[in-house]
C-alpha cells in the first residue's frame, strides 16, 4: 500500500514539473528579432507582391476558361488521295495506278457564328475532302477558304443550321511567360482534350524565317494541330502547331502561333485572298555563322542590320549596315524571332517606329513597311526583284522584273541584270505577277521570254 502511495506521488509530481516546464519555455516562447535605430526592420525576399492569389495550382481556377474553349474547338478530318502502283509496270514506268485514300486528323478553332474555323495549313493540306466534326458530334463538310504556309495557318468553313459557339481573338503580345494556358483540342482523336501549362517562352523560332511561337509545357500531342492556346479567361491567344520531340509524341514542349499572327492571316486572306507581307527591307546574319561569331554580333542583343535591300522601308529611312535595332512600336527587339513575329502583323503600308542604336546612341525612326520587292521564281528558279525608280529610268521602263540571280542551268543566257517585260505575250508589272505566269509553266511546254537590257534593245529566248 505504501508501494502504491509512493507511485502515484512520483507520477503526480513528475506530472507537475512537465506541465510547468511546457508553460514555461514552450506556450509563451515566441520569436525575437533584434537590431538596433529606429526603424522597424523589413526582410525583403523578392520583388513580387504579397498576394499570392491566382499565382499557385491551388489558386488557379480553369474550369470557366475549359468550358468556354471546348465547344469552339472542332476535330478536322482530312481525306487526301494517293496513288499507289498496281502492277510492276507501274511501279517501273510510272502510268496508270490506282488511287488510296488516306485519313487525316487535327482540330479547328470556331472564330465567328457563322461557321469560320482557324486551324493549320499542314492539317489541310492536299485535301481532297475536308469533314469537321462539333463538341456535340455532328459532322459537316468543310471548304477550303485559304490558307499561308509560311505561317502554318489556314481557314475553313461550315454552314451549320444554326449560330455556333465561337472564340475571339486575344492579344497574344500581352501574354506573360509564366502565364497559365491551356491546350484545348484532339489528340489521337480523343475529343474535346484539355490540358494545362504555362508559357515557357514567347518568340521562338524553329528554323523558319516567318515562325515566331509561343512556347509552352501543356501537353499537345499528334491531332492537337489546329487546336485553341487560351488563357485562364478563356482568350485564343494561340493556335497550337507543333511539338519538338524524338518519338513524335509529347515530351515536354509545344508550340503555338500567336493568335496576332493567326488574326492577321486570316483577315488578309478574307480581304484580299492572300496574305499581305509588310516588310522591313533588312538582312541579318545568322547567330551562329562563323562570320558573326568572328565579329561579335552573336553576342549583340537586339538584330544587327547586316544589309538593307534597296528601295524598301529600311532604305528610305536611311538605316545604315552596323545599326542594331532593339525595339519596334512598344515590342523589346532582344532576337530576330522578336522582330518577325511583331512585323508579320502589319501589312505593306503600316508605320512602325523603330528604335536602333548606331555608334552608341540611341535613334527612333519611323518607317514605312512594303511589299515584298524580291523572290524566287517557280520552275526556272530565277530570282527577281520589282523594278526600282533608278532602275525604271535606266531601262527606260515601268513595267517588268529585274533579274538579280541566275541559277547554274541557265547562266549562259546572260540573264542576269536584264528585265524580263513578257512571258508567253503577257506584260508583267511585278513579281507578284511574274511569280503567277511563271507557276503556269508546264515542264513539256515552250516559254517564250521578252527582255530588255540596258542600252534598250529587247531580245526574245524560247526556252523548252
């Protein structure tokens, strides 16, 4: 009994002794900081607000933007045909075959009520029949309105019997890398797939001279092609087209044209059938050519003017080779992808203020965008550029295309530096024009040029 007695006074006062000990230095212990004057100390970490709503997964809310983007995103079904050889003849000679139909797939974005839907050109292409099938299942074919390969965008249409649901272009300038977006389309033809990142980076070039994307990590995969970028308020801020991958499935980017570019396209194309290009007028090098590692222009942030063409923009505003152009209107120029993306916006005609550094100072000069004034020609592969005022007083002519370069074929002729005026007994005004008769050429047929040279006398080549 006193065994027990003796316990419990043990436990009771071990008991007391933990309780005052928590109280103590446990309950009221509360962290100081000490220093010394008289303002109260701040401990900055970073620059960025406070408020951490709308920043973390947890406070992202896609649900409005998801339902709002889905039934605006189609699956686009493309049936092209190929031939095939049915014999060894075939195969050998070429002749006969027969014809295979081949399935495509992709996705569209709705952009008016009326049926019009932005997708890819290489979703479209070689069509022989287009079918686009709605978030609610029904299917209707589709015609081919136009399209630009160069960006990567085409435009299509519906007649459907009533109103469609439709999204709105969106100002992809104002998109934020770290930005949340989602990827609305069809990947291996599961429908009305939504999948969610970030922008990773914005003016990304690929290879091409036009392409200026928008990178992200939502996961797009083959038949998200055509397919809506939007932000968490629902706006088309791009339209997904390509992946960068080793397997050809998704592994970690994507990449979207900007819905200013994709807008662009398509009112050129509903305005004037194709797209209007306002061009700058300059040349830059390659940042990993050896002459701009030579000269350290690869270490040079903006685009360094390495030539001007003449008679464009840039050579009326007297830009100067060595000028290095770091911003057009409000857009940063860091790259050439920065500069092309904003000018595939603007149209031939459009003033754009740009701002360049020449000798260490800072200039802002407005200039003039045109047309394209040079290109190569389909089938002969001659390289033209549109007559200049010098050149139309030296040739003593306003119409015609001067020829600037000669392939190896044809070097024997002199060409270069002549004005071709006629092919098959149609005038031509510019290489636009000179571009069209020179497609119409077939390869078995005869051509027939006029051209004038400098001291005037015009000379006729039959070409087969």
């Amino acid at each position: 009994m006193k065994r027990i007695a003796s316990l419990l006074m043990v436990a009771i006062f071990g008991g007391a002794i933990t309780l005052g000990g928590y109280m103590l230095f446990i309950e009221n212990s509360k962290p100081v900081f000490t220093y010394t004057g008289n303002d109260v100390p701040i401990f900055q970490t970073s620059n960025t607000s406070n408020t951490i709503s709308g920043y973390g997964v947890d406070e992202a809310d896609f649900t409005l933007a998801a339902e709002k983007t889905v039934n605006a995103v189609v699956h686009v079904k493309n049936m092209t045909l190929s031939s095939k050889p049915s014999s060894i003849l075939d195969f050998f000679y070429g002749s006969g075959g027969r014809q295979v139909p081949q399935i495509g797939t992709g996705s569209g974005v709705i952009i008016s009520p009326d049926g019009y839907i932005v997708t890819n050109n290489h979703v479209i292409a070689k069509a022989s029949e287009l079918k686009v099938t709605l978030n609610n299942n029904k299917t209707y074919d589709a015609e081919l309105i136009g399209s630009d390969p160069n960006t990567d965008i085409a435009l299509i249409k519906i007649d459907a019997d009533r109103s469609l649901p439709y999204l709105a272009f969106g100002d992809s300038d104002n998109t934020r890398i770290g930005e949340w977006v989602l990827a609305v389309g069809n990947p291996f033809n599961l429908t009305s797939t939504v999948t969610a990142g970030i922008v990773s980076a914005k003016a990304r070039a690929l290879g091409g001279v036009d392409q200026s994307f928008i990178q992200t990590d939502a996961a797009v995969n083959p038949g998200n092609s055509g397919g809506a970028l939007v932000n968490t308020s629902g706006d088309l801020i791009g339209i997904n087209t390509a992946i960068t991958s080793q397997t050809g499935s998704y592994v970690g980017y994507s990449f979207a044209v900007p819905s200013n570019i994709a807008k662009k396209v398509v009112e050129d194309i509903l305005e004037f059938g194709n797209v209007q290009k306002g061009l700058l007028g300059i040349t830059a090098p390659g940042l990993r050519t050896p002459y701009a590692i030579e000269n350290g222009i690869n270490e040079i942030e903006g685009v360094y003017v390495d030539g001007i063409e003449e008679g464009s923009g840039a050579d009326d505003a007297q830009l100067m080779r060595g000028d290095i152009i770091k911003q057009v209107d409000e857009i940063r120029v860091r790259k050439f992808a920065d500069l092309t993306g904003y000018l595939s916006t603007k149209r031939p005609g459009d003033i754009v203020q740009v701002t360049i550094e020449r000798d260490g100072d800072a200039l802002e000069v407005p200039i003039t965008l045109k047309k394209l004034q040079s290109l190569e020609l389909p089938g002969m592969g001659l390289e033209v550029k549109n007559l200049s005022e010098k050149d139309k007083k030296l040739y003593k002519s306003e119409k015609g295309v001067k020829v600037t370069g000669v392939p190896e074929t044809y070097r024997e002729y002199d060409l270069e530096g002549k004005v071709i005026l006629e092919v098959n007994g149609e005038t031509i005004d510019d290489i636009q024009e000179a571009r069209f008769l020179f497609g119409r050429i077939t390869r078995n047929s005869k051509t027939l040029f006029t051209i004038i040279n400098k001291d005037g006398e015009r000379i006729r080549y039959i070409f087969q």
